[in-house]
C-alpha cells in the first residue's frame, strides 16, 4: 500500500469477509494475552493532519441546500434536509451535531492520539474540541451510559503473521520446550494488521453542515491503516455508516492523515455550524 491511496485497499479489508482473516485455533497450552497497546503492529501516536484530497466541495466550505451529492440519503433524509436551518440549532447550543463520531474524520482538522492506557487509544481533535475513545476492552460503565457525540467505540487488532498463529494468541511454551540459557533468542517475527473499530451509541447528527442528518441508530465501522511513502508516514480511516433510517444502503467514505512532527499546528476550535 502506498500514501493516501491506501483507502481503497482498507475499504476492501473493511469489506472482505471475516472468514478471509479468521484466526488460528490457539496451541493447547497457556495464552500469554498481549495488552493492546504492546502487539499494535504500528504506532498509530502522534499528530496527524487531515489531507483533504476529495470532495473539497463538501469538507472545506458548507454545501448549499441541496447538495446531497455522493450521499445515499433515504426520502426521509432529504425531507429532512430541505427544511432544515442552522438558526435554531444555534440557539439550542446544537453546534456539535456537525462534529459527531459518523462524520468527525471528515472535517478538516488535527489528530492528537495518545494511549490512555494499554487498552484505550484516545484521539483528540482539535476541530470542536472533540474526544474519541478507542476500548480494546470492555467498558461496563461507558457500555451502559448514555447516548454521545462520539458514541462507544471498541477497537480490535486484526493481526497476522507469516507461518504462526496470530499474535493475539501466542502461547507459551509447554515445560522442556524452553530454549536453552546459553542459546540466543530469536528475534521476533514481524507481524502485519490494522485497526478495526465499531461505534455505537451515538447521538443523532449532521453529515454535512447542510442539514444532511443521520439517526442515533447508526453503527458504524472503520479501519485505521498506518503506511509509509517517501519517508512520510500516512493514517487512512475508511468509515462505514449503517442506517435504516436516514441511508438507503451503507455509505462509504475515507479519510487521510500526514503525521506531523510536532503539535505546532495545534489549534483548538469551537463546534460552528458555518
């Protein structure tokens, strides 16, 4: 995969049957559990900054009333869209509707992604100072709050590696198996992946600033690859967007992030519907 065109490889990953990247049955002996942090197969940290390389139209300035372009938008949606006014969404402190988990990767922005801890990935974006968090593991308390901007969002490795059992599974080795103390290590087989993520529990919101909504029964998923091209180094998110009551079928957007040296360009903004 090369740069930014890494979108459509991850979009036919996101696609491909799950069968395809099923994982081996574990050696019968112990499971070592890697934390999520530890078998990341890239380091997805840092700062990162959108690269609007499609549909500008739509990303860069509000769309005018009408331009539903490129969104599979069910009857209900437009009727929606059509009358729908930024005014009394303003007043009502409603700003944020356009800044939600099923569109935030498209607006034009920065990422700051950090680990919280070694099982949640938290990403920052500057753009309506909005907070994701990305759980590798079960989260009783957020699992049972209520609807958010950002939703609950469950994050997976999917891994694999040349001639071995994923590493999510790497067993230790039974007793007389272990290598000898004067005998060198191997070093560890690189192992290969991307990031898969489900989001849910999502308020309702706004896909384009023109009034373009979606529901609080959305679903969505998504697939973070990190690659390198010319010594940068590039993060794709391919979306996919579920619901049966604003999309008549699922609807597919990427989105494609440089990663900066530093956090200079930094700049925190308030959520604005113009």
């Amino acid at each position: 995969m090369k740069g930014p065109g890494a979108g459509v490889a991850a979009a036919a990953l996101l696609l491909a049957p799950m069968g395809l990247w099923a994982q081996q049955p574990a050696a019968p002996h112990e499971i070592h559990m890697m934390s999520a942090q530890a078998e990341a197969p890239f380091d997805p940290t840092g700062y990162w900054v959108s690269m609007i390389t499609h549909d500008w139209l739509f990303r860069m300035v509000v769309p005018q009333r009408g331009q539903y372009t490129d969104v599979p938008i069910t009857l209900k949606a437009k009727e929606f869209a059509d009358t729908w006014q930024p005014g009394p969404d303003e007043a009502a402190g409603k700003q944020c509707e356009a800044y939600g988990a099923a569109v935030i990767m498209q607006v034009p922005e920065q990422l700051h992604i950090t680990w919280q801890d070694p099982g949640t990935l938290k990403v920052q974006i500057d753009a309506g100072m909005q907070t994701r968090l990305l759980l590798f593991q079960a989260n009783p308390a957020l699992a049972h709050a209520p609807p958010s901007r950002q939703g609950y969002s469950v994050a997976q490795w999917m891994l694999y590696r040349t001639g071995q059992a994923p590493a999510r599974q790497r067993a230790i080795p039974p007793p007389g198996a272990q290598q000898r103390a004067n005998a060198p290590a191997a070093p560890p087989e690189p192992h290969y992946g991307w990031l898969r993520v489900s989001t849910t529990d999502m308020l309702a919101g706004l896909l384009r600033k023109n009034g373009v909504p979606y529901s609080g029964q959305t679903r969505m998923s998504e697939n973070w690859v990190v690659t390198e091209a010319d010594g940068d180094q590039w993060l794709t998110v391919t979306t996919i967007l579920n619901d049966a009551e604003y999309l008549s079928q699922p609807y597919v957007e990427n989105a494609t992030f440089k990663k900066e040296p530093n956090g200079s360009q930094w700049d925190p903004t308030a959520c604005t519907l113009d």
